[in-house]
C-alpha cells in the first residue's frame, strides 16, 4: 500500500501520523506553503484523505482530487465533511464512532460539577493563597439537579446514563421521541430549556443544529441554568451566549467548544462561572490510539476491498 496516496489535512495524532507514513504515501496538507498549486500535482496521486474536526473534506478540496476514493476521519462529527458530495461521487467516508464517547461523556459530567461546584476557582483560590484569608464562598450543588440534553445519541445517552448516578431527573429533545427510553422527551428545545437545570448539547452540527442554542433557549435555561457544550462550537449562537453570561441572564456555562476554534471571546475569560476547554472531549491518551487505529483500519480495509469497520458512506 506504499504507493497510495494519503492526504493528511492538519496535525492531528503523532501515533496516527507515523502509522500512515509507514504504511501509505503520506502528504501532511499543513506543510504544503502553496496549496492549490500542491492539490493540482497531485491531484492522481491522492486516493484518500485523514481529517479531523477541524479540517476534513469540502466540495472544493474532493473536486480537486479525481481519484479520491475514501475519507476517512479521525472524530465522529462528520460537519467538515461534504458528505452528500461524496455520496454523489462513490467517496466512501467513515468516523470514529462508539470509542471517544464514554470520554465525551465523562468530560460533560465533569464540566457539570466544575462549573456549579466552581472547581477551577477553588484550586486558583489554593494556589494563590487566597484560602489563608478566609474559607471560600458555598457553591451550588450537582445532585439532582434536572439534566436537559439535545441530542440522545451515542454521547448523550452515556451522559444521561452517568447523570443518573447523581440522581438527577433527565429531559432531552432530538428530532423523535426514543421509544426505549424512560428520559422526558421534550418538542423543543426552549421547552427542554425551561424544564432542565443543566442544558447539555450533544447532538450532531448540520445546517438544521447550527445556533439550536439561541437568546431564547438561553433565556428559557435562565440566570440559575447552566450550559454546558461538548458538541460543536457552532451549535450556541456564541454572541448571544456572551451577552447573557455578562449580563446575568445565564447561571453559568461549561464549554469544550467554541464557533472559531481556537479563537475564544475574551469577555469569557473574566467570568468565574464559566469553564472553558481546549476541545478535549476525546483527548485522553487511550481514546486517540483506538480511534487511530480505527482510521488505519477504515484505510487498510478499503484498499484491501474489504468491509469497511465503521462506514458512514
Ligand atoms: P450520534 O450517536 O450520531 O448522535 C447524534 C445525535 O444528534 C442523535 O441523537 C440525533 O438525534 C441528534 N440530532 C441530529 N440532528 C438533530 C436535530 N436536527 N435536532 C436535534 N437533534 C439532532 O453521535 P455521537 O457519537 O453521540 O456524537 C454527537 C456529536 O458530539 C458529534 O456529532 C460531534 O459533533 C460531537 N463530539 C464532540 C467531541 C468533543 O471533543 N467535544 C467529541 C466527539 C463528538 P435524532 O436522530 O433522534 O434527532
């Protein structure tokens, strides 16, 4: 498989990154100071293309490629994917489905406590010498608190299922009502919003999810509600988001995500009710060798004719 042509977008895993130089021929897009000029060289050589969350495959890119074949991403969110694109040219396209949720879903209980229980501001209150001076102020409990999910997917039900532990009650809205599923389903979401404590986004970003959070949501979730994003940055209308945080319409906010990664609104970064991480939903060292090994796995079946292990095209 030496001679096939594989184009990684950007940096993604150094583990994934050795694996496809061994075994195919490896261009790192990144590196490439003339893109266009590179696309159009070697546009018969590239047969399929690594991406990520940041960077997976448009129309212009798949357009300039005439004997790519397959896309194969390291994440599960497929939005940098054109995926009707691929559909039309027999691209097949595959994700890393099932083995980054349990981390996911992890992160999301734990940006849940961080935010209401203030975990950043204790340690920063520790480390600055501030608790010499007196204890720090009580906090707000997780507990039982009403958990509201958009998005009862893979990831959402395992937040659902880790939420349950805590004994909160959980609400979600997604586009149907689960039939094997005792959760309250809510027809919208600025009902789920008005009904949860929390508001955790986890569903897919498509044209239909983009700002599904908008000023009304945030306003329904109210100046007690927290949400928190482990889906895509562009599914919180993140302006509106500033404002009600700055301005106390918003209890406080957990966010893995942002609308211009890695851009993050600096008005955010005073706010001791707001969490905010670098998109490490699936970052733990464990995770990201499985999902490698699945995006080296999705390319070796392929070019070996045989069943790909996670289609998605
Ligand atoms: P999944 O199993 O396919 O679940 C996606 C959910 O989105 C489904 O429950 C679907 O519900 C819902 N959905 C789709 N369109 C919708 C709409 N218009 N309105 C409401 N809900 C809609 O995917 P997953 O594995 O749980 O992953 C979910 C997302 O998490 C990914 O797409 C990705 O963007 C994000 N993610 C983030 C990180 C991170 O690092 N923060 C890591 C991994 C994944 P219905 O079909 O019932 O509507």
């Amino acid at each position: 498989m030496e001679a096939i042509g594989v184009l990684m977008m950007c940096p993604m895993n150094s583990y994934l990154e050795q694996e496809l130089d061994k075994r195919f021929k490896l261009f790192r897009y990144w590196t490439q100071p003339k893109q266009r000029e590179f696309l159009a060289q070697q546009a018969e050589s590239i047969r399929a293309i690594v991406g990520n969350s940041n960077s997976g495959a448009d129309a212009d890119i798949i357009d300039s490629l005439p004997k790519l074949e397959i896309v194969s991403s390291f994440s599960v969110g497929l939005d940098r994917i054109d995926l009707l694109k691929c559909k039309e040219k027999g691209i097949r396209v595959t994700n890393t489905p099932d083995v980054l949720t349990e981390d996911v879903a992890d992160l999301a209980i734990g940006l849940m406590l961080a935010v209401l229980r203030r975990i950043c501001e204790c340690d920063k209150y520790v480390r600055s010498g501030a608790w010499k001076l007196g204890d720090f102020k009580l906090t707000t409990k997780f507990s039982g608190k009403r958990v509201g999910i958009i998005g009862l997917g893979r990831i959402g039900l395992a937040i659902a299922e880790r939420a349950e532990a805590f004994d909160c009650p959980i609400n979600y809205y997604s586009r149907s009502k689960k039939a094997n599923t005792n959760y309250t389903y809510y027809g919208s979401v600025v009902e789920l919003a008005s009904n949860s404590d929390i508001l955790v986004v986890a569903c897919a970003l498509t044209p239909e999810t983009t700002h599904i959070v908008n000023r009304e949501v945030m306003d329904a979730l109210g100046p007690k509600g927290v949400l928190i994003n482990v889906g895509r940055g562009p599914h919180v209308d993140e302006a509106e988001l500033v404002s009600a945080l700055v301005e106390g319409r918003l209890g406080g906010a957990g966010l893995d995500v942002f609308e211009k990664e890695p851009e993050v609104p600096e008005q955010l970064f005073g706010l001791e009710n707001v969490v905010l991480l670098p998109h490490v939903g699936s970052g733990t060292v464990e995770t990201r060798k499985v999902m490698a090994d699945l995006v080296l796995g999705n390319l070796e079946a392929h070019f070996s004719s045989k069943p790909l292990l996670t289609p998605v095209v």
